[in-house]
C-alpha cells in the first residue's frame, strides 16, 4: 500500500518525500483519537436514561 504524502507548501499530493522544498506530511489523520468528545458521555451514561 504506497503512501500518499501531501505539500504542505502548496497542498499538493504527492508520492515524494519532498516538495517545493520541502518535506511533504501525511494528508490522513489517525482514524482513532484520543480526543472523542462523545467518549465522557458514553462512559457517564448519560444519554442511556433519554
Ligand atoms: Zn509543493
């Protein structure tokens, strides 16, 4: 699976590790975060009752 990298110059997406000059970054995010900001009312309940 090729690795999409992206421009953080120009935001282009590209293959290479550098563009523009510079190093080019991962466009995806993490697809699990820390931060769920639904996490503390599933853990709380909260909703169960409504
Ligand atoms: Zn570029």
């Amino acid at each position: 699976m090729k690795r999409m990298r992206r421009c953080v110059c120009c935001r282009a997406y590209t293959l290479e590790k550098e563009h523009c000059g510079r190093e080019t970054a991962s466009p995806h995010p993490p697809k699990f975060t820390a931060e769920d900001p639904y996490a503390q009312y599933r853990r709380k309940g909260r909703w169960s009752g409504l």
